[in-house]
C-alpha cells in the first residue's frame, strides 16, 4: 500500500459513488504511516508571516529536487517564516484548492527529516481547507503560483500543536521546517485538457469536449443501453495510468441512461471530489484504471457493475438502472 502523507487529516470521500454492502470500503488504513488528524479545538488565529529566519537549502535547489536542508540556526521564529525560493509563474494557489506538490518536511533543532514526497515518487495531492490539512501549509501557500518553490517555518500552533506526533518523532516544541515545489493548482472550475478523441459510435452517449471548467454536455442516445462496461477516452491526456488501488481527483457528471436524467455532479457542487478507487463501485474503478491523468473518461455502467437494485436511498437512480459518467481524471493521489 503507498504510503499516506503525514500532513492529511482526513481522506476526501464521495456518497453517491459508494461501493454498497461494504462498511470498511470508505476507511483508510494507516497501518504504515502516521495520519494525524487536524486538531480537534477551535482553529488558531492566522499567523503573521515574516520572511525569516530560515535555514540555507544546501542541495537539490532546482524545482522539484528533493532538496538537502541545514539545521535551523538559533531560535526559530515564533511566527510563520515564509520564503519564496523559486517563483513560478503559473496559476495561483487559492485557500480550498487541491495542490499537487513534492515536499520535504523536517525538525528545525535536530535537522530530522521526518516525511518527504519525493522518495516515495508521487506527489502530494491535498486540499489547503482546514480540517484536511495543518494550518501552516493552508497559511504559506495560499497565494503563490505553481512552478513555484517555497520554504516555510510552521511553529507548534500552525503545526501539530502541543501534543505533536509521536509515530513522526515530532514533540510539541518543535518548528518543523518545510521546502515544497508547488506543480499543480486544482479547483471547481479546473477540466481535463486532453486531446479530443473521435465519438464515432452512434450507439454510445456522446460528452462535450469543452474544457472551460463548466459541465459538459450528455447526450444519450434513443437505443438500449450496452449489457457490458463501456470506458472510453473523449479528451485523452498524457499523465500517469490510474492503477486499481490508486486514489483520483476528479470533476464529474452523472445521468441516467433511460430519460437522460442527471442525479449527480461536482459541477453542480462546485466542489471536486477525491476518493480511492476501492471506495467506489465497480464500474467506476473498472473504468478508470489504466486512464491517463488529465483525460475525460465516458463511462457507461451496467446494473451489475453499478446499484443493481439497490441504489443510494434519495440519489434518484431507479433499481436496475444503467448510469452514464462524463469523468475528468484531474490528478492522482
């Protein structure tokens, strides 16, 4: 199993994708790494950010190499030191965004590197909300474009608090001390932006292509629906293949087959969702494993891949029903 970021609170979930019939399907293990969660008392003031002190960046200084940090000299300061060490010249992160970034996490006292991305070869990919994420990190990103390297200082009251992280090595003192290369900004008006791909099967739904951020069109034709999985590209991009355990950003949209009917959409929430492809029925995890990041995937799912007889109580899908996805792949996790 990959291992989880220290820095998450609580997984993303979906409830009308979610596999029937399975209690443990919507938990995460940690097992093989810590998991804090963000602190259950009310939220900290926000800090006030100065530009120092921070210790030198002594290799990997290039974006996205993992770099080699000092230990901290002195005293660390007692609020939020921020430091833009590489300024990129992408979009700009926003508070709720998800961020797609590699990053270096350590003790400012010891130099103990306690996490880090770059080792495990995936990025982070984590909303900056509160409550999913340590305040530190919602604090010193939120402004800043991707392409961008930044290097903060997060004492204990934007961090894990008084009671630390036993399972990280990190006590309740501690300023960690963090070097994080932003690649990527996500929000609800983010789309796949593949290469469009011919929908020459007349007895398939045809998605609209457009990739403004705005809902794309379904249009089901008047045939019986297809007996069998039906997953294929409208825009195909050219990240990383989705694996069958892996977890997925997404913008979708969802209709039933007969009458057209949407019951679900992301659109609509203007909210994206994330969740593990084990979390979610069949058809959606069937359909999406070997898809490449950044594709806009149809799916077509069949009863028995799908609710069966047993749809989500008030989602407005009738027993037996065939559903149709428009899936935007915006990120893996």
């Amino acid at each position: 199993m990959r291992r989880r970021s220290l820095l998450i609170a609580v997984p993303a979930g979906l409830v009308t994708l979610a596999a029937c019939g399975d209690e443990d399907s919507g938990s995460s293990s940690a097992g093989d790494s810590a998991t804090p969660e963000a602190s259950a008392t009310s939220a900290a003031p926000s800090p006030k950010i100065v530009d120092g002190p921070l210790p030198a960046i002594t290799a990997g200084t290039k974006f996205d190499e993992k770099p080699t940090v000092a230990k901290g000299s002195g005293e660390p300061s007692k609020d939020l030191a921020v430091k833009t060490v590489i300024a990129g010249s992408g979009r700009t992160v926003a508070e709720n965004d998800f961020v797609s970034a590699n990053y270096l996490g350590q003790v400012w006292a010891s130099a103990k590197v306690f996490d880090n991305s770059y080792d495990r070869g995936t990025p982070l990919v984590i909303q900056l909300a509160q409550g999913s994420i340590i305040d530190g990190w919602r604090y010193a990103l939120a402004g800043k474009k991707t392409g961008s390297r930044v290097q903060f200082s997060v004492p204990p009251t934007w961090g894990y608090g008084e009671q630390g992280n036993e399972q990280a090595g990190i006590k309740g003192d501690d300023t960690l001390v963090f070097v994080v290369d932003v690649r990527d900004t996500f929000n609800a008006k983010s789309s796949a932006q593949g290469k469009k791909v011919p929908q020459d099967d007349a007895a398939l739904p045809k998605v609209g292509t457009g990739t403004d951020g705005k809902a794309p069109s379904i249009e089901v034709p008047k045939a019986d629906a297809p007996k069998k999985l039906v997953a294929e590209y409208v825009l195909e991009g050219d990240g990383a293949e989705v694996g069958a355990e892996d977890s997925v950003l997404v913008q979708y949209k969802g209709v039933t087959w007969d009458g057209g009917k949407e019951f679900d959409s992301t659109y609509d929430r203007k909210q994206l969702t994330s969740f593990s492809l084990q979390q979610v029925v069949k058809g959606w995890a069937q359909g999406l494993t070997g898809k490449k990041v950044g594709s806009r995937v149809l799916i077509v799912i069949p009863p028995d891949l799908g609710y069966g007889d047993n749809p989500p109580q008030g989602s407005g899908i009738e027993k037996d029903s065939t559903l149709v996805f428009s899936v935007d792949i915006l990120a893996k996790m």
